[in-house]
C-alpha cells in the first residue's frame, strides 16, 4: 500500500512525455497543409487556439491516467510541446502570436488536468 502511494505521488514522466509529443505533432499535422494552402497569415490564428485545444486533449489524455496532480501533469505536457517545437525552430524570432500560443499550450495542459481531475471526483464514491 505504501508503494502505491509513493507512485500516485510521483511525476508520471513518459505519459507526459508521450502527450506532449502527441500534442505538438497533431498541432503540426494541422498546421503544415493549412501554411501550404494559404500562407502564414491564417496561422497566426489557428496557431493559438490549435495549441490550447491539442495540449488541452493530450492533458486530458494523460490525467486520465494517473491518480494525482492533475494539473501539474498537465502544465507538464504543454512545457514539452513548447519546448518540441522551440528545438524545431530552433529558438528563432517568431511572430507575437505564437508567443501567446506557448501560453495558451500551459493553459490548455491545465485545463485538461483540472477536466480529467474533476472526472475522478466525479467518480469517486
């Protein structure tokens, strides 16, 4: 029973690592045709809100499989699709919007974390 608890508590680092490839990968899977089509113009939209509704998905995803610290798991998976797609680019300059979007892939991650916690309460007898 204590090693239970010990594991409930720990950081589940290869589902995060997991969900916040996936989530930067399908964002990219979205955005490759749309940028081919129609430019860069449109990104600066679909970006953003892309970036919260994939990690928000993965985040959700992966709290579904734990049993602590929702949230925390969440954040987790848009920090590593922020940084997957940093170390695409390279670090490079790049537009304001999509500065927002990193942000919006922290508060997508949270959110799916908080959702998926809510699911266990809900649950709970």
């Amino acid at each position: 029973m204590a090693d239970d608890a010990a594991r409930a508590k720990g950081v589940h680092w290869v589902r995060i690592l997991i969900g916040g490839f996936l989530a930067e990968a399908l964002l990219i899977l979205i955005v490759i045709p749309i940028n081919m089509k129609f430019g860069q113009t449109p990104l600066l939209w679909i970006a953003p809100v892309g970036s919260l509704v994939t990690c928000f998905l993965f985040a959700w995803w992966v709290g579904r499989g734990i049993s602590s610290r929702y949230v925390l798991h969440g954040v987790l998976v848009g920090v590593v699709a922020m940084l997957i797609y940093l170390a695409l680019t390279r670090l490079q300059p790049e537009p304001f919007a999509y500065v927002i979007a990193h942000g919006l892939k922290l508060l997508g991650g949270a959110g799916g974390g908080l959702v998926a916690d809510g699911e266990v309460l809900a649950r709970a007898p």
